[in-house]
C-alpha cells in the first residue's frame, strides 16, 4: 500500500524530470558550466546590483575626475562579459528544453500507440459480444413457437 502521509507529497515534490537529471549532473561534472551558472546567477542578483552601485560611486567620487574613462572602459567590458554569460546560458536553456520536448514526444508517442491498442481491443472485445448477443438472440427466436 503506497503512502499517503507527508512523506510521499514530500517525495512527489522533490521528484525531477530525467532531462533535468541529466542535464544537473552535466552541469555539475563540467567546471565551466559550474563557473557559468554562479556568475550567471550572481549578475542577476540584488547584491550584484548593490555592488556596482557602490564601487561606482566610490569610483566616481574618489578614484577618477570627470568624465571617467577608465570606468566607462570597464562598464563596457563587462557588460560585454555579461552578454557572453547571458548567451550561454540560454543556449543551454534551448537546449535543455529542446531535449525535454524530444523526452516529452517519447513519451506521447509511447502513450498514444498504448492507447490506440487499447481502443482496438475495446472495438474487438465489443463487437464480439455484440455478434454472441446477436446469434444467441437469433436462436432463441428459432426454439420459440
């Protein structure tokens, strides 16, 4: 008898997709990936934002004079950077979805040629007690006076 307690929402809700199995352990196997993923998730983060605008002011106001070229140097540069990590990042969420879909369509098919076996076998099942019913009608008309 299957649990019906907490344990088993809990084991429900921790319960992952294979492609998203496979592509955790991908990502946890490739040092790159892993650089990738923190400093994709480190810029688009709060703390990244509060960084900047701290190191921008202390920049501004105390390391360079006006109009600041080095700053604008290193802004630049890294908004280059961050673009590079961006891009990554959602080729690997195309591809992620891309193999999900072609797991998913596995799946459909699988469920499909299930179902349509099924519905034959109604359909046979069906019409031979539809013919039983018919012959054993038939017969009793003929026994009746």
């Amino acid at each position: 008898m299957a649990a019906s307690g907490p344990e088993s929402r809990r084991s429900d809700k921790t319960r992952r997709h294979p492609v998203v199995l496979a592509q955790q352990a991908q990502r946890a196997a490739n040092l790159q990936l892993r650089i990738a993923d923190w400093i994709t998730a480190f810029a688009g983060s709060m703390q990244f934002v509060y960084i900047h605008v701290i190191l921008f002011t202390v920049w501004m106001l105390f390391i360079e004079s006006r109009p600041w070229p080095t700053l604008t140097l290193a802004v630049s540069l890294e908004a280059i950077f961050l673009s590079t990590f961006v891009l990554i990042g959602q080729n690997r969420q195309g591809a992620f979805q891309q193999a999900k879909a072609d797991h998913e369509f596995n799946d459909v098919e699988l469920e499909l040629k299930s179902n349509t076996q099924l519905t034959q076998e109604i359909q046979r099942l069906t019409t031979e007690l539809h013919d039983r019913l018919l012959s054993q009608a038939g017969r009793q008309q003929q026994s009746s006076p």
